[in-house]
C-alpha cells in the first residue's frame, strides 16, 4: 500500500511539473489547509490517531467542481499531488527535531509507521475519490446537474460515501497487517470497528468536506476557514473525550491493583485474565469496543473480593462452589458501578460467574464478555493452582484445558473454551 501511494504521488507530481499547475492560488490554499490539519491531530479509541481538518480539506479539493461560478480544471493528478504536497509540509518541522531514542515519542512524522499509514491512506482514499468525480465534471457529465439542485448534491454525497469506504478499508487492511496474524485480528472485525468510526468524526469529515466544496462554488476560497472551523471545535471536544477516558483508564487500573496489593489474588493475575480474555475476544471476532470493554471488566472481575472477610487460598474463585462465585460477581458489580465506568462493564462483572448451562434466576444468558472472563479468570486459577502444587508449566496447561473441556457446555461456554484451545491457551505477563 505504500508503494502503491508512492508512485501515485510520484506520477502525480510528475503530471504536475510537467504541464504546470491550474489555479494555483486555489491549489496553494488547500494544501496550505491540509497540512495545518495535518499538524492539529487526535487521538481516537483504539489509539488511531486522525486528521480532521486535513482530510476534509483534501476530500474537498477532490470534490471541488466550480469556484465562486466559475469551473475549474485542477484533475485528477493535480489532486493527489497537492494532498501530497499538504501532507509533506505538515512533515517538514520534523526536521528540527533531533533524534532522540530515549524519547521515541519525538520521531519526526516519517519515521512513524502510523503516520506513514495515514498518509498511504489519504493519498489511495482522495486519489480514488478524484478519479470518480473529477473526469466526470470535467468531461461535462455533471454538468446536466445543476449545483442547486438535489441530483448534485447527491451525486457527490455518494463519491464522499464511496471514498469513506475505500478509506475505511484501507485502514482495516493496514490494522490487520501491523497487528500480524499472532494477534488473532481478522479483516472483518477490524472492517466492522472502521465502519462503525466513521458514525463518529468520520461523518464529520465527510459532511465537512462535501460542505466546503459546495460552499466554494458561491463564496470561493472563504469557505475553508468559515465551514472547517466547526470541525475544529468538534476536534475540541474529542480531546476532552479523551481525556475522560484516561481518567477512567485511571480508575480502572486503580480498582485491578487494589486486589493484588490487598492480598487477595496473585501479582499479575488481573493483567493476565484480561490478556486472555482479550486474545480469546479476538479469535472471536469482537470489535475494538467490545474488546475495550472486555478488558475493563477482566481487569476489575475480582474486585468482588475485598468484600470478603478471609482471602480464597490463591485467590481461585474458580475454584468456589458456583453460589459463592456469583456472590462475589455480583459484590464487585456493584461496586464498580459507582465508579463511572461504562455499565455494560459492571453488567459483564455481574454475569461473569453465571453458569452456561441455562438461564439463571430468570435471566438469559450471559453476556459473550462474561463467559470469556469465566474461561480466561478459571484458566489462570487452575494453572496458579498447579504452580502451588510444583506442577510444570507445560503439564499445568494440559490439565487446566482439561479441566475446561471437563466443563464445557456445563460451566464455561463451548465456543469460548474451542477458542482457548486454537490460541493455545497463552497469556502474558
């Protein structure tokens, strides 16, 4: 994929110098646009980092048809190459920055693999969106749209819808590819998470950009500060999301330690639970929010615990008649559901101890994340428990399967224990 926009941008600039630039003010501008947004970027979940304002500027360019009235003729090419030139002066302050291993946060753009992503995809995303709309405005096949009227702003919400697919998938590909086949990440899970971004700032970008190049044609070059400027403070309010969520990523973190430091359970053991339960929600194919979610709840699933008045040997809920475990599971929801986390978290805690056999006390049955944990939280129980007994790790891992197999379709979920068996059964930490 990156030789792929290479030799895109290399061909466009190649078109470019070759028979010089149409409209070179409107050109400058919107690479003036681009490379500011790509120099104000954020952070979404999942730790994808995104570019509003630039890659609304760049689906705008690719859209534009006539400014203030009059048509242009930038093309194809010319799009890609003034994307490309948006793109590589947003990287040019990264020369000043020393290198620096300690300080591997400070590499210039060129050397992050997630930056060199994003620019691969803006490239192949707005060079695909150009080749649709442009040689058909170009060649007068737009033109029986009027720009007023509904049939054109249709016709360039479905380019903007095409373009946002081919980015999204891009993005998936790109995912599955750094992510490696050891992380179990599969193209449609991660296509589902890029589709479901694009209901958040993705529609934002898109709206954005379909405005900017509808707003051009009355009030001309205006319409880039005027109609991005909304972007921009929804870009604001994202970082203030994200700054709640490391707050609860805090409290989280907080809540699975204070087990450990209490005695309760083994060092590591919440870490490791949540590790399984997270290889094991891949292999399942959950979506990056469920899995976020799963790991919130498999790092506080013993939590429960501190309301005991004696700690279970080893910290094995596994281990303790199903009652008991309920017991603590529902104890710890509660407790967690006064800490701000989302509820399906204390809902996941709250069922995890449910048994697969059948419904419990009326309700149906347990969550997917809830019989995950119960797997991941019995697996690292059984082979704590065979450690204490000077079992080795190889032999403990056999008999913890065992056990699990013992149990499926009775006590743990058939499919999640199938699972544990095809990731093998590995936890870090």
């Amino acid at each position: 994929m990156h030789t792929a926009a290479a030799v895109l941008l290399a061909l466009a600039l190649g078109a470019v110098a070759l028979r010089g630039v149409a409209e070179p003010g409107v050109a400058l501008a919107f690479a003036a646009l681009i490379a500011l947004g790509e120099c104000v970027r954020i952070t979404l979940p999942g730790d994808r980092e995104q570019a509003p304002i630039g890659a609304a500027g760049a689906l705008a360019y690719a859209l534009l048809g006539p400014l203030r009235g009059v048509p242009t003729a930038h093309g194809t090419l010319q799009v890609v190459a003034v994307t490309g030139a948006g793109l590589l002066l947003a990287w040019l302050p990264g020369l000043a920055l020393p290198h620096r291993p300690e300080r591997p946060h400070r590499r210039p753009p060129w050397a992050d693999p997630a930056r060199r992503d994003g620019a691969a995809r803006r490239l192949l995303a707005v060079g695909f969106a150009a080749a649709v709309f442009q040689p058909l405005y170009n060649g007068g096949l737009v033109d029986r749209f009027s720009p007023e009227g509904p049939a054109y702003g249709a016709f360039l919400t479905t380019v903007a819808a095409l373009a946002a697919l081919c980015d999204a998938t891009l993005a998936a590909l790109l995912r599955c590819d750094s992510a490696g086949p050891e992380s179990g990440l599969r193209l449609p899970a991660a296509l589902e998470d890029e589709l479901r971004s694009l209901f958040g700032i993705g529609s934002a970008i898109v709206a954005t950009g379909m405005l900017v190049s509808l707003a051009a044609g009355e009030v001309g070059l205006w319409a880039l500060p005027l109609f991005c400027t909304p972007l921009l403070l929804a870009q604001v309010s994202f970082r203030r999301a994200a700054a709640v969520r490391a707050t609860t990523g805090q409290t989280i973190a907080s809540l699975a330690r204070a087990t450990e430091v209490a005695g309760y359970t083994p060092h590591g053991h919440a870490r490791r639970v949540a590790d399984t339960a997270c290889a094991l929600g891949r292999e399942l194919g959950l979506g990056t929010r469920e899995l976020a979610l799963l790991e919130y709840a498999a790092l506080m699933h013993d939590v429960g615990q501190l309301s005991l008045v004696e700690p279970v040997p080893d910290g094995a809920t596994a281990l303790l008649p199903c009652d008991e475990q309920q017991r603590i599971a529902r104890l710890g929801s509660e407790v967690i559901s006064r800490t701000g986390v989302p509820r399906q978290v204390a809902e996941q805690v709250a069922r995890l101890a449910d048994p697969c056999a059948g419904p419990v006390g009326g309700e149906g049955p347990a969550p997917l994340a809830a019989r995950i944990i119960r797997v991941a939280n019995a697996h690292d129980d059984l082979l704590t428990t065979a450690r204490g007994r000077g079992v080795g790790e190889a032999v403990g891992r056999l008999e913890a399967l065992e056990v699990l197999r013992l149990g499926r379709g009775r006590l743990y979920d058939a499919r999640v224990v199938d699972a544990l068996v095809r990731v093998g059964g590995q936890a870090r930490g």
